[in-house]
C-alpha cells in the first residue's frame, strides 16, 4: 500500500497514477485504525464492503505572509481564554473558513427547531447512521448532493457510497466524536429541511467516554449555495481534550474519490482471466481522500461559529468556454468524449482516467474544437449542395429528355417555342427607339412576333 503522507496540489496526478498502478498491493477490508464502523438504520440498505482507504489529503495550513489570514497572536499556556469577538478567516483551495468567537449576532447562526419530531434510531443508540432526503441540490465539492446520512457520532456524510466507515472520509464534521445518545435523558438528534436550507441538530448529547462532563449542544446548516454554518451552544470541555482512542474526533469537512478494480481469478487449468463482469472476477474499491479541511480545535468553544463557504470548482462547468475561464485555482480541463469540465480530481475520477481524458483534455483549447466543429459543419454543407446541384442537373436532364421525345407535350412546346431560332426570330422583330415624355418612359419596345 502507498505510504500515507502530504503532497503538493501540483503533483496531485502523478501521485494518483503511482497508487492506482498499485491497487493490487491492497489488503482487502483494510482501514484506518482510528476509524470505527457505523450501522445504517435502513431495512433496506446495502452496505457496500469497503476495500480500503488511502489518504492523500493536501492539508491547507496558514502560513505568514502567504495568505488574507486575519487572527489575534495565539494565547501562551495550557488554557485557553475567555475571548470577545474574534474572526479568523483561511483559504483552503476547495472552501474558505471563517470562525467566529464570542460573536454576539451567534443567534443569527442559530436555527431553534421547535415542534420538530427528533429522530427515534438517532436518539438513543450509540454509532448509528440515518439517510435523509434533502428538499434542494447541496453543492459539496462541486458535487450536487440531495440525499445526507446523519450519524449520532456529531457528523453528517456525504457520499451515495454507503459502506460501515464513515469516519473516514467525505464528511461534514461540526464535531465527530464518540457520542452516545443513550446517556441523557434529553439527548436528542433532530433536523428539519426548511427548503432553502437545512439543519440538524446534536441536542444535549453526552460522550460515552467522558459522560462526567455536561451536555453538547451544537448545530450545523447546510445552505442551497453550499453554504455551511457549524454553531456551537455549548461546549463544557476542550476539543482536545476529548479522548480519540475509540472514536475519531474532527472539525471540518472532507472528500474522495473511488477507483474500482476487477481482479483477474483462476481458472480450473490454473491460467489467469482478467473479467469484465464484475460477478465473474473480484471487484475491489479504493476510496482515496483527496482533500481535507481541518478547524483548529483550540478555536471551538461555547458560542463560536464557523462559515465554510465554497470555491467555484472546475466540475460545476456545464461548457467548454465557462470551464477553461474557471479560477485559476484549479487547473480545468475540458472532456470533450464525457463533455464534463475537471481536473481530474472529483467523485468521477475513474471515468476521467478510463475515458482517456488526461489526454485528450490537455489541448485545452475551445476555438480549436470548435474551429474543428465549424469546419466540420461547413463540410456538411458543402455536400449538401453538392446534392442538390447534382439532384437538379438530374431532373433537368430527365425533363429534357421527355419535352424532346414528346414534342406534342407542354413541356415539347414549350422547348420548342423556345429553341434558339425561335428566340433569334422574335429579337429581330423587336423595335427600340429612344424617346422622352412627360412620364419619363424613356423607351419603347414594340414586336411584331
């Protein structure tokens, strides 16, 4: 397996070529440690047995003098203390963040769900998950998504990929960690689709570890522009503080792609067969985070607020022009075999590479395709009247044919009243002479024909 580490965003392909010639060194059902599984409460599911996970994430870290970051000099000490106001904004190629402490509009950030039924699998049980419908196309990385599962474990994921570790990857996180709704009596999960937004809500939840400390509280909004709120009402202890070693705990979001794998099998002679049909050989799918966004833990604590707002990303081009004048933050390219604007690097990954996009892609040029389509086009009409000439002369030669075979038809007449001789004859008979009258008729013609 690729040994996990950080790359820079400019060798992103070659990265992914280097593990995808490597898929075959996989260990099958293999994950993270720090990840734990989920169980889906839908009778009708079906969980997809996940391969593995690769995680390649580029980690966008602030750094001095290299980006718009605005923050106060981080506070000396174990503790952290009480703050008024305070903004901290970062840029991570995919969404900026912005977090707000101490903020006193917090309500505005607040949605209380009143008469709102909460969810009974997620109100008392421990590691459960529940798909929801969404009302509206949530944008996440570009990808438009109306369906979420919401998790006791304080996160939503993302993904129509449905598989036991959720943790994982490609996830909202206003807080992952080991929460137990079992605990409280008041412990709740609720949300409510309110049309142009949607919210859910971990309500006085406890964790299963630490279940000495007070309730959490806290909120997230998922907004019809790809908006998204994380609100915290109340936080009773440190985020990093909370213990990791059952549970995996994150603030922030994340997302992958899948590449999937059909695996030559044996036949009774001992030869190798590589199959097509995945009923026939092994399928294996390797999920691979691509990016991460991680919120500072120091950063969370009772009435703070986080606004994640989205970047114009390549994959939301619908057109060739719109896709290559996309922000320079992404290295667009367009497809013109899956006519799909990308860099390569999304949830249709796997098309992109198989479809021979990276190659066909890299004239990134749409006067030339569509010099190609014009010149094309005038081809076409080219042969078009082509055809109709020939079509004429055709019909001309078969009207000929017949008015000189049969004289005594109209058509006969008419050649013959118009043959040559005959014309010269009624031209010679003509008179023209000049003259000028009060109407300015300037000549007359007259035949005696």
């Amino acid at each position: 397996m690729c040994p996990e580490g950080n790359y820079r965003e400019q060798e992103t392909d070659n990265w992914l070529e280097v593990i995808s010639k490597q898929i075959s060194f996989v260990v099958e059902h293999s994950f993270r440690k720090s990840d734990v599984a989920y169980s889906l409460f839908e009778g009708d599911a079906h969980l997809d047995s996940v391969i593995s996970f690769n995680s390649h994430h580029t980690l966008h870290r602030r750094q001095s003098g290299n980006d718009n970051t605005t923050s106060s000099p981080t506070p000396t000490g174990g503790t952290t203390p009480e703050f008024t106001e305070q903004e901290v904004s970062q840029n991570h190629k995919y969404y900026t963040s912005t977090v707000l402490r101490g903020a006193a509009d917090f309500n505005s950030y607040w949605d209380e769900l009143y008469d709102v039924k909460h969810s009974e699998p997620l109100s008392g049980s421990h590691r459960v998950a529940v798909s929801v419908p969404i009302n509206f196309n949530f944008r996440f990385y570009g990808h438009d998504v109306s369906k979420i599962t919401i998790a006791t474990g304080g996160f939503l994921y993302m993904s129509p990929f449905l598989h036991q570790w959720l943790t994982a990857t490609q996830y909202i996180a206003p807080l992952m960690a080991n929460f137990d709704t079992t605990l409280g009596n008041e412990s709740q999960v609720l949300y409510k689709d309110f049309g142009h937004k949607f919210v859910v809500e971990w309500r006085d939840i406890f964790l299963q570890d630490q279940n000495h400390t007070e309730p959490f509280s806290f909120q997230t909004t998922l907004h019809s522009n790809g908006t998204i709120y994380f609100a915290y009402k109340q936080i009773p202890v440190e985020i990093q503080s909370i213990e990791k070693k059952n549970h995996p705990v994150k603030v922030g979001v994340s997302d992958a792609f899948y590449i999937d794998t059909i695996y030559a099998v044996k036949s009774q002679n001992g030869s190798q067969h590589r199959y097509s049909d995945s009923n026939e050989g092994v399928q294996r799918r390797t999920i691979y985070e691509y990016h991460r966004v991680e919120v500072d833990f120091t950063r969370i604590q009772s009435n703070s607020v986080v606004i994640l707002e989205p970047l114009t990303t390549c994959n939301i081009a619908k057109d060739c022009f719109t896709c290559l004048s996309q922000d320079d933050n992404f290295d667009c390219k367009w497809c013109q075999k899956v006519r799909r604007c990308s860099d390569g690097i999304d949830w249709l990954r796997q098309e992109w590479r198989d479809q021979g996009c990276e190659i066909q892609s890299s004239r990134s040029n749409c006067s030339y395709r569509e010099s190609q389509k014009g010149a094309s086009n005038a081809t076409i009409a080219g042969v078009v009247v082509a055809v109709l000439i020939l079509v004429l002369l055709i019909v001309g030669g078969v009207w000929f044919f017949y008015a000189y075979t049969h004289p005594t038809s109209a058509s006969g007449q008419w050649m013959i009243n118009h043959r040559p001789s005959e014309m010269k004859a009624k031209m010679n008979k003509m008179k023209f002479w000049k003259r000028d009258t009060a109407s300015g008729e300037k000549y007359r013609v007259e035949s005696t024909a």
